[in-house]
C-alpha cells in the first residue's frame, strides 16, 4: 500500500473498545506511524494517544487519516461524513478498512477529485485470485483460529512471526483482514473477495516457499460463528497449515453480535478445526493456545490459562502478558 504516515486514527463514535481495534491494532504495532486519535464526542473507545483536532494533528505532520472503527457489516456512518470531508480540506488522504469504500460516496469521491487527495480502500483486494487447486506446496504454514471474532488472532500471529525471528526462524505475517494490511503494507481482506474464491486468496497469500521458511497467517472469525464461519473455513483449507493456535477470550457470554449463539467450548472447537483442516493438510493440529485475557485480573488470567492448559493439554499463553515463546517451542521447527 502507498498509504503516507503520520496517521491521525480517527475513533468516530465506537461504543466500546473492540469496536476500534483497527486503530488500536495500528497503534500498538506501528506507534511510531502514530501522531494522535480523533474521537467524536459518543466515542467509547481510547487508545491513550494524544487527543488532537484535525487541524492540530495536520499542523504536526500527519498525512493520512485512518478510519480505525471496526463494526459489524463494515459500514461508513452518516455521523462521519462532515470530518472526513474536512480532513480532505486540510489536505489529507483517507484511508479506510471497512466493507463500504469511501470512493463510493458521492461527496468524499467529488471532493477528494477536486482536491487531488486519496481516498484508500485496503479492504477490497485488486489483484485477481485463483480457484483453489488444493495441491500441496513446499513451506510452512500457521494459522490462527478461534472460538469467536476479535479473539486476537491477528495479534497472537503478529507475536509469532517476532518470536520466530527473533529465533532466527525466516517467518512472514501474512494479512487477512484490515487491520492487519495496514499493519503489514499488504496482504488481501479475505472476507472481501468472492466466496468461491477464499481458499484460493489463501494459496495466494501463502505460496510455495524454502523449506524452512513459515507463513504465519492471521484467521478470521470462527467455525462456529453464524455470521462467518465460510471465511474461517477457505482459511483453513486454502493456507494447508500443518500448525493451529487456538485464540479465546475467557468469560464471553455469547457469540460476538448474535447473543443466541454461545461459544464453543476449547476441546470442541480443536477437534473441529483439525478435522476439518486434514482436508488439505492431513498433518494439521493445533500445537497451543493463545487466550486473550485483558480484562482479567493477573490472579484470574493466571486461572484461566491453568484451566485451559487442564481441558486440553496444550500450552496456553497470554501473548500480550506472557509472550509466546511457549507456542513457539511447540511447533515443528
């Protein structure tokens, strides 16, 4: 991607703080591209970085703001418009993740044109993807998976891929989804591209590599959420990983977006996810996993992760608290 920092993460009006976990991800990843957040006056989510109006962050060298809301069917609110328009005003370009591109409204696509600024949509992939061939390829490959959305999968696989090379491991993130595109500087929005056509994006993503090298591939949703089990699936047969990590967050009541949907418990969504993964890789297994305990206390999270290392026998790891040298130990290497 051609995107320019510095970056002003604009919050919007996110109700809480998953709901900005695009721009909580770019800022934990990639500080140093962070200048400031922008939050409209309903915002419920904080990153701790600066508050700063368009103008002050502009006046401070920022150069691109960055749609960093997350919410369920990818849409660009109403409540928006009158920032984003003035952020082209002030000379910057847009860059957006979500479902609706901003190039599809007609006022941000009549006013960036007048002014020659950008409007960038890194949800929707440009580049053609193939049918899935299933055929097998040299390389490794891990993805992670999960019990639900917004579990940390993207994080848990950031964290690999560091502790691998930190190893002198050759490893790769490969990107999904878009807050992991903006992290990387590329990779392809599954969840954007034609259902038959996802395994293959996977293949795409994930191609024959030097026998020792790994792909570490961020997931996306879960097997067993209503809403986007079939992009979990064309994850997991079009990557051919031989290595899981199971993501989870401790203590959610219900499925994210459909509370009649409860989740899975760790040993189910294991045994379903290799299962179904031996399809294309008949060595797949989960090797670990990887819980996301931020809104636990050091005493419960220290709980947690005993009780899911006893119903599954894996090691279990908090990847922002503990690392995961742990996951790391227990791959193939």
């Amino acid at each position: 991607m051609d995107m320019q920092p510095p970056y002003l993460l604009f919050l919007g009006d996110a109700p809480d703080q998953l709901a900005a976990k695009t721009a909580t991800g770019i800022a934990y990843w990639r500080p140093e591209w962070c200048l400031g957040q922008l939050r409209l006056p309903d915002c419920r989510a904080d990153l701790g970085l600066p508050d700063l109006t368009l103008k002050e962050a502009r006046e401070a060298g920022a150069r691109t703001l960055v749609v960093g809301v997350a919410n369920r069917g990818g849409v660009v609110s109403q409540a928006w418009l009158d920032t984003l328009l003035h952020a082209l005003e002030l000379g910057y370009d847009v860059a957006n993740g979500l479902h609706r591109r901003l190039a599809t409204i007609p006022e941000l696509h009549q006013r960036a044109a007048a002014l020659g600024r950008r409007l960038i949509d890194v949800r929707h992939p440009d580049q053609p993807v193939p049918v899935a061939s299933g055929a097998r390829r040299s390389g490794h490959r891990l993805l992670t998976v999960g019990t639900d959305c917004s579990v940390g999968k993207m994080f848990a696989a950031l964290a690999l891929e560091r502790e691998l090379r930190r190893r002198g491991v050759s490893a790769t993130f490969r990107a999904t989804g878009q807050t992991g595109v903006f992290i990387a500087g590329g990779g392809i929005c599954v969840d954007a591209v034609v259902a038959d056509f996802i395994a293959g994006a996977a293949e795409w993503l994930t191609p024959a590599n030097a026998p020792d090298h790994w792909d570490v591939v961020e997931g996306q949703g879960s097997l067993f959420h209503p809403s986007y089990a079939g992009v979990s699936l064309g994850l997991l047969h079009g990557t051919q990983a031989e290595c899981l990590v199971m993501c989870h967050e401790p203590g959610r009541a219900h499925m994210r977006g459909v509370p009649e949907y409860s989740l899975p418990s760790l040993s189910e969504c294991i045994r379903l996810n290799e299962q179904l993964g031996r399809l294309t890789c008949p060595e797949c297994r989960v090797i670990g996993l990887a819980l996301n305990t931020a809104a636990l206390s050091e005493a419960d999270a220290a709980r947690a992760l005993a009780a899911a290392e006893d119903e599954t026998g894996l090691p279990a790891v908090d990847p922002c608290r503990h690392g995961v040298a742990r996951l790391v130990e227990a791959m193939p290497l």
